[in-house]
C-alpha cells in the first residue's frame, strides 16, 4: 500500500511494472483489472519521458489536451506540465497554487476525461502531496433523506463558475469564455465499469444544481464536500521522484494539498483520458 491517511481500498501500488516498456495485452489487463477495484494506482520508480507517458496513457483512450496552452510539453502537446516553475526559473504563481481547490478534470465538458495520470520530475523535500476523495464511499455514507435528494439533483456545470473557480475565472478574455457553455450532469452517475454509484461534482467548475437556487446551492455543494472529505474518506500521495499515479475521474475527487514551500521544485507530466470512440 502506498503512503496513506487511511487503509482502504482507494489507492493500490504496483511496483512490478515498466511503464517505458510497450504494455503487453496480459499486462494491460492486469491494470485495467486492478483499476476496477481501486480508483487510484501507483507505479513507484518509473524513468519515463512525455512521448512514453503518452504511449501508456493511450493504453486508456484517447488523450485530452490540457486547455492551458502555456503547459503543453513541447515533445508531445497532449501531455501537460504540472509546474511551480515558470520558463525563466522563477516561480511559477498560478503553479503554485494550481488544482489546490477539490475537483475532477474536465467537469466543465461532456464527456470529460474518465481517468487521468501525473508523473513526478521533480519533488519538494517536504509535503507536496495530492489528495484523493473516494467518491464511491462519498454517496454510501450519505443520511438517507440527504442520499434521496441527491439522487434526483443535476449539476450545472461551467468554466470556473464553482465556488473555488475564482483563478480560472478571472484570467479568461471575452473570446475564451465563449468557447464554453453550462453542462448539466446527474449529481449521482453509476461507474461504467463497476456499475456503483458515485457523487460527481466540482469545486471549480460546478456553479450550482437545476432548479436550487443559488446560495442554496453553494449551501449543498459545501455540506456534500465535507462529507466526501472527511479525514477516513482520503488518500494522501506523498510524492517521489519516477511515481506515476493513475486515478479515476468518475470515483474520485482530487487536489493538490498545497503543503510545500512554493521556492521548492513541483514539477510533473499530466495526462488526462477520455473513453476511445467505438
């Protein structure tokens, strides 16, 4: 088990194999087997570069570009930077505190990414974790008249109009924000794979629920955040150098924790996935 705040069965590592090495059928399957049953997996001690973290992300689906230009890896463009560093050096603000709100990639698109993996450069000496909320557990452990009414509840879901989507927000120009428009989803979706039912909402992106009104709403998504969160409903990663995490988007929320010095390196590779076309 990796390092964790609580044994459960949200994260799982697995130290036997090479994800530089083209991933046989029999390999894949194991993943794909143990993914099924922890939402988040850890490959420690991995020597990659981007083009061969693209290679296994691809093992997935089809990989999903970061919206952020100003990160993609220049080698391979669908792989993002993850960076405390700007290109001069110094440190890199919106790095800083980049993805420190809970969220799920992509919860502004439908469909949006269904799985997601980062790869560690380089690594504080202390802290610098990411946090994973099981979202599996999350609804399981809903009072039932709360359980009732979420079951009938859809999000409204748009670009950095969550409670916590301020740094999103304020740095789009008018022609950006019209690329994006309101989503609905169900609050409650069943996994396509394991067929369990999740909570799936955003810190960031989620702006409020249809037909709830607004403070009502910010009211809703604050009580379902701390419940999803309470401290025996979390994985913390502490990351090393060559770790790639794999997490699920569905059954997951995640962040970064935020508890390293900001002059000290975070530096890390991203992919995000999306369910290949039939």
């Amino acid at each position: 088990m990796a390092d964790t705040t609580q044994a459960n069965a949200l994260g799982l590592e697995l130290s036997t194999f090479d994800l530089a090495a083209p991933q046989a059928d029999a390999a894949a399957r194991e993943i794909l087997a143990a993914f099924r049953d922890h939402p988040v997996l850890v490959f420690p001690g991995q020597t990659l570069t981007a083009p061969t973290l693209a290679a296994f992300a691809r093992r997935f689906g089809r990989i999903v570009p970061g919206v952020n230009e100003k990160y993609r890896h220049p080698e391979a463009p669908e792989i993002s930077f993850l960076t405390n560093v700007a290109a001069d050096g110094t440190v890199d603000a919106f790095g800083v505190t980049r993805a420190s709100a809970w969220h799920y990639d992509g919860s502004f698109a439908d469909p949006s990414p269904h799985c997601a993996m980062l790869y560690a450069l380089e690594t504080p000496a202390e802290g610098g974790g990411t946090l994973f909320a099981d979202m599996y557990r999350a609804y399981e452990r809903l009072p039932p008249a709360l359980k009732q009414r979420a079951d009938g509840l859809e999000t409204v879901n748009h670009f950095g109009l969550g409670p916590e989507g301020g740094d999103y927000y304020d740095d789009l120009t008018p022609e950006r924000w019209g690329a994006y428009r309101p989503v609905r989803k169900p609050l409650v979706r069943r996994h396509p794979a394991s067929g369990r039912p999740y909570l799936e909402f955003c810190m960031i992106h989620t702006a409020g629920f249809v037909g709830v009104r607004h403070a009502e709403g910010r009211a809703l998504l604050t009580e379902l955040l701390d419940r999803a969160t309470a401290p025996d409903n979390l994985y913390y990663h502490r990351w090393r150098p060559g770790d790639v995490v794999l997490w699920d988007e569905h059954a997951t929320l995640h962040r970064n924790a935020g508890d390293y010095p900001p002059n000290q390196r975070r530096i890390m590779l991203r992919a995000m996935v999306e369910p290949a076309a039939a």
